[in-house]
C-alpha cells in the first residue's frame, strides 16, 4: 500500500466532540461576522477583554520536554516515575486584553463558577476596567469576550450585560479556542514561568526593521530605545546600538542583515570538555543555559504575556 499507492495509515484525531452540521455552519457564521467586523474596524481587537476560568494545581506535572535529558548513543534513556496530579487546587479567573492582565480574582477552595458568582466577578471586573483602563471606561466601548459556559450565558447574566450596555463578542458553541484565555493564554504562561524563559526578543534583523522604520519617521534615537525596551525588554538592544543604527540608516544603509563574516567561529576542544562536563553533570541543563555560560548569550522565544500573580 505504502510503496505501490503511496497511502499511509494514521491515527485519528482526538476532538472535543464531533459537531453536528448545523453546528458547523453556525461556527462558520459567526467565525465570518467577527472577521468582517475585525476588518471594518481595525481597533477592534484593542477594545476586546478576554475573560475565562482554568484550575491552578497545587503542582504542575513535569511534562516530557520537561523531563528529558541529554544521553550519549551507548547509554540508557532516562525513567521517570508515573505521578498522580495535585488534589490540592484553586479556580482562577483572569480578564486580560492586548496590554495584559486587566483583572483576576480566584475563587474559594472546592467552590466553581456559578452564576450568582460570575455576577460579583462582572461588578469587580467594571471596577477594575474604571481603573486600569480610563479611556474604555470614559468611552464605554469596551466588548467583553468569553465562552458559552452556562454561567456565562445565564439569564441574569444576560439581564446585567444589557442593562450596563455592555457590548459581547458573538461565541459560537464548542469552540473554547476563541476565548483562549486557557488553551493559549494561561497555559503557555505557565509553561513559561515554569522554564525559567524570557519574554520572546526578535531577531536582530527584526529590531533594526524597527529602528530603520522610526528613524524614517524622523524619531530621536533615544525615543526608539524608549519605544523598544517597551514592547519587549531592557535588555534586547542597548542605547548605544540603537544610536549606531540610526546614523548607518541615516547615511544611506538600507540593509538590516550583518555582513558577511569568511568561516565560521570555531569552538576549542576546551569549550567542548566543558560543556560535555556542565551536560554529565546536570543531565537537564537545556542548550540556552549552555550557550549563556560557553558559547554566546541566547534569548529563547516564549509568550509575550505574564501571569503576574
């Protein structure tokens, strides 16, 4: 079959559940309205508060990646023991937008969201937006974006959200991954958190685009580093490089790409024993921690986002 027709076998993908055709066609819908809305009015998305609940465990399981080690051909893989989950555990519920978290609040041990409580958390949400984000609040044009949940989607929710004129993003059922506050959002945080990671820091090819593109718009080189180290970090490219790039698009470059260097750079036999002895010696050790103590400093991607709680 492989070699004759050219046809593999494979597994099926495991779905939430198998929508119906109806269900389908009102996914497609409601998926076209936002696009066209999103398309109309491009700062759309910037009024967009996104809100849903996950379960924070008391311990997070150690995922494979997590677990894996640096082994040589001749040596066993490594074990790790089967454990069960935390039984200890919390509900959080967070709202955030394009700038970060607008307003989180976890719910008592052993109690889950219901509508009288999704209620409270709506009032505090209102308050928290009057706070952190005035210009929404003066101009009441804030949309609210959450899943299909049954608290969510209960009358007297309902009745609340008309009567303080507060706008909802249309949700269509069974697709959680349009409110991603847990599949993308949270998850990928925790994750984060839980390696050690920076924010994401671009390519430099990619910072100098950005620096090439403000100076042509006549901004001060200490306004772009200014703009820089708030998008991403401090640490992603000094004043001075920001000043050197600036005189080079100044005078004529149009290239962001490094020259051409003959070779490449050679490692010595004494940067590889040490690295062999960092790898025996904490099998765990990942390559960016390699690269920092041996090599050159990396910045591994990650979410731009924090849970910063």
């Amino acid at each position: 079959m492989k070699d004759i027709l050219g046809v593999r076998r494979f597994n099926a993908v495991l779905v939430p559940k198998d929508l119906t055709f109806d269900q389908k066609n009102a996914r497609k819908e409601t998926a076209s309205l936002n696009l066209e809305a999103t398309t109309d009015d491009p700062e759309l998305l910037k009024r967009d508060i996104t809100g849903d609940e996950t379960w924070i465990y008391g311990f997070d399981l150690e995922t494979t990646q997590q677990a894996s080690e640096w082994r040589f051909k001749n040596e066993p893989r490594p074990k790790k023991a089967r454990k069960a989950p935390s039984k200890v555990k919390v509900m959080l519920t967070v709202f955030f937008d394009y700038q970060g978290i607008v307003h989180h609040e976890f719910q008592q041990q052993g109690s889950t969201i219901t509508a009288d409580s999704y209620l409270g958390v709506l009032r505090r949400l209102k308050e928290a937006i009057r706070q952190t984000r005035p210009e929404l609040w003066r101009s009441k044009s804030w949309i609210l974006h959450h899943d299909n949940a049954p608290a969510h989607t209960a009358l007297k929710i309902s009745k609340f959200l008309q009567d303080h004129s507060t706008s909802v993003f249309p949700q269509p059922s069974y697709i959680p991954y349009l409110a991603p506050a847990t599949s993308s959002f949270l998850e990928s945080s925790k994750k984060t958190v839980s390696d050690g990671a920076s924010p994401r820091v671009p390519a430099s090819c990619e910072l100098r685009s950005v620096i090439r593109f403000l100076a042509a718009k006549k901004n001060s080189a200490k306004g772009i580093h200014i703009e820089i180290c708030q998008v991403y970090e401090e640490e992603c490219m000094s004043s001075g490089m920001v000043r050197r790039w600036v005189r080079e698009f100044k005078n004529g470059r149009t290239d962001v790409h490094d020259e051409p260097r003959p070779g490449r750079p050679s490692v010595s036999d004494e940067t590889i024993a040490k690295v062999e002895a960092s790898m025996l010696e904490d099998r765990r050790v990942n390559v960016w921690k390699l690269c920092d103590l041996f090599l050159m400093p990396l910045k591994p991607p990650s979410t731009r986002f924090w849970v910063n709680i």
